[in-house]
C-alpha cells in the first residue's frame, strides 16, 4: 500500500487560488491529466444535456493562449478520475485550460456569452484543505502506521477502522472539532424552516438586522410547545383511526395559534403572555409577560423566540420573525461526507490513538494493563486536540479584559 501524500502540497499557486490549470497540445495529444486535489465531476460535454450541470469544471481552448480568446470547449470529449480525453486530436499549440468552477466564474469564460463562465464554489470548497486530512486518508495512514507483524495491532479488517474512525469522528464533534455549521436563512411565511440535513443540535439563532449585526433568538421555553401527535378525536374525546388501524393525524392548533399571534391580540392580563415585538422601524413595548410581578429573565426578550418541531422535522419562529435573515447555528456530527469528512491535522493523532484503543479493547484475550494504557493515550491525546483546537488567544484575550475594572499589564 502506497503512503499518503495528505501532509504534502501538491497543487500550483494558480491551481490552488484560481482553479485552473493549463496544457498545450502537441498535435498528437488526446489525453490531459488533471494534478487537483480536487477531482474531477463529470456529467457531460454537451451544455443542452441535463446532465451538464452536475460537471465541476469547464474546459477551454485557446491558439494563441492570449485573454479574451478562449472559447469553451464543447466537442465531444469523456472524463475517467482526473483524466480528460477528447475525441478530436487537438492542433499543435493549441492552449488548454480546465477550469473548476468559482463563484466570479474564473478567468476563461467569453465576456459577451455569461453562460460560458464556470460559475460555482468548487475552488472555494477547496480553500483551506491543507487544514485537514480527510477520513480515508486517516484510515489509510491507520493501517500503514499501527497494523502489521510486530505492532499492537497484528492484522485488522479495514471495514473494522472504518467504523471506529466513524465513530471517533462522531464522538470528536460533539465537543472538540470544530464542527459548528451555519446557514443563512429567511424566514417565510409558514414561519417554518427545514432542519439541514447534517443537523444534530443546534447552538445559536440569531436574526441579522440591516447592519448586519446578529441579535440572539432564543427558545420558547415554557412559553409553547410543538406536540408530537396531534390524532383527531370522536365527539367522547377518543382518538380516531383509518382503514390501516393507524390514527388519523390533524393539524395542530397550538402551532396555529402561536403563529397567528400578535401585538393587536395580546390581552395585558398578567395571565397572558405580551413580548416586545418589533413594528416597522420602532420598538413597540407592551405589558410584558412577568413584569407585573418582576420580570422572569427566561421571557426578557425583544428579539423573538423559535422551537424545534420534532413532529415535522422544521424549526418554528414565532410572527415577529417573518420574513427576517436568520442565521441558524448548528452542530453536524462530521460524517455529512462519508469517507470525504475532514479531520483537523491539530487532532489526527488523537483520532488514531481512538481508533488504537477501540480495536484492542474490543479484542478477547488482550493485557488489562495494555487496554488501560491506550486509552490513558486516547484521553491524553484527545485533551490536547480540545488545547490545540480551542483557538486561544492571548491578545485577543487581553484586549477584552482591558474593559474590565483592572489592567492587564504585559
């Protein structure tokens, strides 16, 4: 088994920070390899075929190689891993660009046709990768590195370290990678928005104002609630069912209710809940729930509440929210990507100390003081990945506690 190159450079400045790399044809050529870290995505050639847009790149020529002379290729050619290969043999000279695509569209695309520019994130996803290694590399570096005659780990199925390093990954975004996501998002209508996909648990909400600055949503609390089965009942109060002896599902009115609130309904009964909601470009303060008898710190909020609806797999906000920028924060547990997940290179040894100990503890027959000894190595080298991927700063730190009552002198 080959080494992996993960802790080595391979791309070009250029194709590194433009997603473009270039090749001149001999007359006799067909064939072009691609050298990305990125691989190729080919659907096909044709730009009238649906299936054109699933391509990550567009290739270009050029005879001269001058700006403003390539023209994008659309000939018929195929594309296997990183290998471009077009049917037609290409004249002596002729410049050939691949270029991924890139939210600007790259440098190769013709000015007076926009279609022709390669419009998309693929370079940009790719900023930043030296950061990481990805999972398979982890697994690959596992069995060259730990597994072999005279090394702790003699012989493994490589499916087993697949699992385990799953499974590390899981457990080390929960609380040590940095594996925070984000999404913008506006609130519509139904004053609903679906939960993503890699969605484990969520860390902050917040609504982004006209000067782009984050205002903290928080939970309803006590204040409402999403039921997780709403049965339509009989006249006795008996829920109902159909021809499958399953019960028939209604809607819910709690929700329907909380999402028709607003300030015009609201009773100042202290009994009721009134909130300080946002009207136009005013504050509008009305007899706040908890005030008559002192203010519940839990209900001290003008920026609006949501709830998770586990019913409907949605996150629910409440009427003063609608149609505002959001941003939902949000924990994915690292495995969005299969083998393609990331594993920050300041925790990779941490996740190969995991995977040591998960196989030799699962083994019969093994030394106590062997299993005992790993995962001292495991918890060690876990606690400082959490150090290293903590991100402190000392300036940083200094410059918000100069607000404080007394001086950091250094």
């Amino acid at each position: 088994m080959a080494i992996p190159d993960n802790g080595l450079i391979t791309e070009t400045n250029r194709q590194y920070y433009e997603g473009a790399q270039s090749f001149l044809a001999n007359g006799t050529q067909k064939t072009f390899t691609t050298t990305f870290d990125t691989d190729l995505v080919f659907g096909s050639y044709d730009p009238s075929n649906v299936n054109y847009g699933l391509n990550n790149f567009k290739l270009y020529t050029s005879p001269n190689g001058y700006p403003g002379t390539f023209v994008e290729y659309t000939s018929s050619y195929s594309v296997s891993g990183n290998v471009i290969t077009t049917v037609a043999t290409l004249n002596n000279g002729t410049y050939v660009v691949v270029q991924l695509k890139t939210l600007d569209g790259g440098n190769y695309g013709n000015w007076s046709d926009p279609a022709s520019f390669a419009y998309g994130n693929t370079v940009e996803n790719n900023y930043g990768s030296y950061e990481y290694i990805t999972l398979n590399d982890a697994v690959n570096n596992f069995m060259i590195a730990y597994v072999g005659n005279g090394k702790l780990v003699s012989s493994v199925k490589k499916t087993d370290v697949i699992f385990h390093a799953k499974r590390g990954l899981q457990e080390f975004s929960y609380d040590t990678l940095k594996s925070i996501k984000s999404q913008e998002l506006t609130i519509p209508h139904n004053l609903n928005v679906v939960i993503p996909q890699d969605y484990v648990n969520y860390v902050r909400m917040s609504w982004i104002d006209h000067h782009g600055v984050k205002h903290i949503i928080y939970p309803t609390n006590n204040l409402t609630i999403d039921p997780s089965a709403t049965p339509l009942q009989d006249d006795n109060g008996v829920p109902m069912q159909d021809n499958f002896d399953s019960n028939i599902e209604g809607t819910s009115i709690t929700e329907r209710r909380w999402k028709k609130n607003n300030t015009e309904e609201y009773s100042y009964d202290a009994t009721d809940f009134v909130g300080d909601w946002y009207n136009g470009d005013m504050w509008v303060q009305s007899a706040a729930y908890g005030r008559r008898y002192g203010m519940d710190p839990q209900y001290a909020n003008i920026n609006g509440y949501f709830t998770i609806n586990e019913r409907e797999g949605k996150i629910a906000f409440s009427s003063n929210l609608i149609g505002r920028l959001i941003v939902l924060e949000y924990v994915s547990d690292g495995l969005a990507y299969e083998m393609d997940s990331r594993i920050p290179k300041l925790a990779e040894e941490a996740m190969y100390a995991y995977i040591l100990h998960a196989i030799v503890s699962t083994r019969a027959n093994q030394p106590e003081y062997l299993v005992q000894r790993l995962k001292q190595e495991k918890s060690a080298k876990l606690r400082n990945a959490k150090i290293r991927l903590s991100n402190i700063k000392l300036e940083e730190i200094s410059q918000v506690l100069r607000g404080q009552s007394k001086w950091i002198k250094h």
